[in-house]
C-alpha cells in the first residue's frame, strides 16, 4: 500500500477532520464534544472503531463504545492494539479500516507512538484521515495526533529551555502543536517552550472537556465547556531559546494569543481568530 | 503562494536531492562531497546559495562560497539571514529562490530553527526542495533538515529516556532522523532513544566527512570517508520508554543496523541495505 502525501495543513482537500479533546470532556450531560464527532462521522450510519491503546485500563475502550452507542451510531467497537506485534495482525486492521472515525483514548501518547509508531496502524490511521475518514484524539489521544508531539513536560506558566519533551507523533499534521488539559494543569510554559524551539507549528492548548475540530479546509472550531489558547509565534521577533542553558527562562517578544470558547474558529492559513458572537 | 504538499519519503516524486553531511567534510583534498553536490547542482551551469544562518562566524558562509567557486560553479553566493525580521526581506527572498542548490553551514541546528521557522525561508526552501532543487546542509545544517530535529543530547552508546531533546526541524522528509558528527562524538545511544519515542522514522547516523544523498525515489546513497549508520526500528518488539523514568536505560528488541561506507545504499521504501561491491 502506498503511503500518501503527508498533509501539511496547506495541502488537506479531501482529508477527514481531525479533533482534539483536551481530556475530560463530558460523559454525563449533553456530551456535546462526543455527540458532534458521532454526528460528524455520520450519526445513525456511523461507525466508530475506539482505540484504547494509550490506556492500560481494560475497560477504557468499552466505556467509549458504550457512550458512542448511547448516542446512537450504527456501530462503536473498540479495536486492541496492544503490543507492535498486534500491529501485523490482518484481523485487526481490517476492523479499523472499516470505521467511518476513530476514536484515540486518553492514557499515556508514549504508549501511541511506541506501540503503533513504523507499524501499519500508524500508516493505516494517515491513510485513512488522508481519504476523508475523520481521526479524533482525546488528552493523550490528542497529543498524539499531530507531528510534533508533546510527550511530557513541566508544569507552569513560564518558559524555561528543556522544560518539554516534543517527539515524532502520529503526523495528521504538521501545522500545529497540540496540548491538553490545558489550563488544569498550566502548561502554557511548555507550550511556549515547545514553540520556542521552532516558531513553525500553532500552538493549540485544549482545556478539559473543550474540543479543536480542525476541518479539511483549515478552519479550527472551538466546541465544549473551556478555552482553546491559541499560540501564534509567526511574528516573533526575538527567539533566546538557541543559546540558552536547560532550565534557563527564554525570551520571546511578538507572540500571538487568542483565548476562544465553544463557535469560537482561528483559520490556519490565514492566522485569523474569530470569536463567536454569542457564547 | 501555496505550501506544497509535504513530501513524505513514499510520495517524493519531483523532489530534489536531500543531502546531509556528518560535518568535517573534506575542504583541502578531493572534495569528494561538496563536488559531487556541485556536479549534482549543475556543475559548470550551477548557482549555489549557502545559509550560513547556524554559524556565529561571519566567515562562515564565504568560505564555503570560496569552495565551490573552487570547484567551477557557476555562481556561489552567501544569502544572511541572521535574524527573524530578515527573513520577510523579499531581496534576499529572491536571492535565495534562483538558487539550484542550497547549502546550510554547520554552526547550531537551534539557530535554523529558530531564526527560520513559521517564516517565508523555511517554506521557501520546502517549496525549492519540492520542485526540484537540491538541498544539502553539514553538521547543524544536516540535522535541520528532517521533519524531527535532534537539538542535542547526550553522548555515549547507551539509550536512557530523557538523554535527546527531538524538536520540530524543517520537514523535508519525515521519515528519517540525521544525526552527525556519529562516532566522532559517540551519538548512537541518543539516535536510539529519538527512535525509541516513535520507531516510524529511520535514524541515519553521519560520521564526520561523510554524507547521505537521499535520492528523490528514496534511496539513501553515501559518499565520503566515514560511515553511515542506519538504524530501523520498524520491527522493534519490545519498547520500554513509555514506562522509564527520566535517566533510566531503555529495553530495545530487535532493532536492525547497517553499517554503509562509500558506495553503499540504502532504500527507504523497502529499507534495504546494499553494501558497495568495493570500497
């Protein structure tokens, strides 16, 4: 099977959304976050293959199918890849390749990257997204999904020189940096730091229960309870983080924040915020 | 102007060389790697624009003009950019898109990045690269061109979680990561932890006066006096990094090395390795 083109965000007609959940979105109320990527996936037609990889809890996939089936989809499995071996088994890629979405759990990303990183499953789920099938990733799940993902880091609103670990992810894009649980935890400082080091990639910091669809035409949608942070370090003009020593604080001057809630949209290409008008 | 699509290895056609050199490349005998980029550029007919960006040396990017006017090129040229604002300079802009080739010095990766990053240089050079133009950098040049940057780490032949910092790099290809001056400064423990954290990417490992011209279909070729060393984790069973505290060794299985001289290839589709018949 030929691996398609990357998709630097650019360059994404025909890709499938792909959505980041900042951990802890709602399971009891509306289930707002969920409800749209069924819908999204196709509601009564969808179905949802859940991969719980990140998770060492047993019952962390089934609990999402029976959420997803709570909400109606046509179908919601949950699809075990636990070690690269299961990443050769034919059985089990056929069942992720017959979903209309997929569904990353929470956990830990290194546990994604290490376990399906050079395996087909990482090949399938580009494939995949690459031909309109829509890819969402929840806390880990969400790190995950881009290119450059954040594998651990400090906590704390400041920047400091090796206070973030950024490892290759999943690759769904190249556009942003993806961060979760966002404000609970104060990671801005690492955001920032990860940004730092190459001023390239968005910044998207994901509160809990607080959702980035990223459409197929670039358009990021903010949906759910929190705050989407927005980090824009195109403009920066000073960068110190080359020459400096780990732990030290990093200057940069020019970064763009935009902080939106749910109908709130920041377009990629252009670098545009929109808040919604009511909230 | 549009971002290309980013060329993953698999869909590369059209590409221009990607050439990464291990530092120390010879300047005082044949030159074997910077003529044979020149000859690669055109030769007689070649313009050659050189990003001293990564050194702090003013001198830096002249001697290496100084060399391939040596070598009868056409044109050899430094093109400084030195700091962020620089790059939205549309004369040097200009300056550096009638280039055939483009050589990035060595110096420190973290300045490429940081200087280059999310500006129009960084996304001109992935649009030279994808129409054709030849890209090569030395030492901190050749670690800026992959997708994931190694920024620095430890040294030694041991991998432990934590001992490499991976950052976003200019993204010419995701699917290796380079990294230099190998066994001069004894770099395969911090190879073998970046892979550790995501086996997809192959790691190529440059001794100094060595270089690897990835080929626009993929294929490896290695040129000079040192070796290059390929690791591929793709078949990796067992990967402890998920699980290891900061400092601890990482359990590996089954990571396969190639060890190439002079003549050897290596191809990234198949990751097949062909040792040269004679050396």
């Amino acid at each position: 099977m030929r691996e398609p083109a990357f998709h630097d965000m650019h360059d994404s007609a025909g890709r499938g959304y792909v959505v980041a959940i900042g951990g802890g979105e709602d399971k009891l109320g509306d289930m707002e976050i969920l409800r749209r990527f069924a819908k999204l996936c196709g509601g009564k037609r969808a179905r949802i293959a859940i991969l719980p990889t990140a998770s060492q809890l047993d019952d962390t996939g089934h609990k999402y199918a029976k959420l997803f089936r709570e909400l109606d989809v046509r179908e919601a499995y949950t699809v075990v890849f636990e070690t690269r071996a299961d990443g050769d088994r034919k059985d089990l890629l056929e069942e992720l390749e017959r979903a209309d979405g997929v569904f990353l759990t929470g956990g830990n990303q290194l546990r994604l990257s290490t376990t399906l990183g050079g395996t087909p499953v990482d090949s399938a789920l580009r494939h995949m997204c690459a031909a309109g099938r829509h890819v969402a990733g929840t806390s880990a799940g969400a790190a995950y999904l881009c290119e450059h993902m954040i594998a651990y880091g400090e906590e704390g609103a400041t920047p400091r020189a090796g206070s973030v670990q950024v490892v290759a992810g999943l690759g769904l894009t190249r556009r942003v940096i993806i961060d979760q649980h966002f404000r609970q935890r104060d990671r801005i400082g690492r955001l920032l730091t990860a940004l730092a080091y190459n001023p390239y990639p968005i910044g998207l910091g994901l509160d809990e229960d607080t959702a980035a669809f990223i459409s197929p035409d670039n358009v990021v949608e903010v949906e759910g309870s929190g705050l989407l942070t927005v980090v824009d370090a195109h403009d920066v003009e000073v960068d110190s983080i080359a020459e400096a020593e780990k732990g030290a604080l990093v200057s940069l001057t020019n970064v763009r924040l935009h902080l939106l809630p749910r109908g709130g949209t920041y377009n990629l290409l252009t670098r545009e915020a929109v808040a919604a008008a009511k909230v």
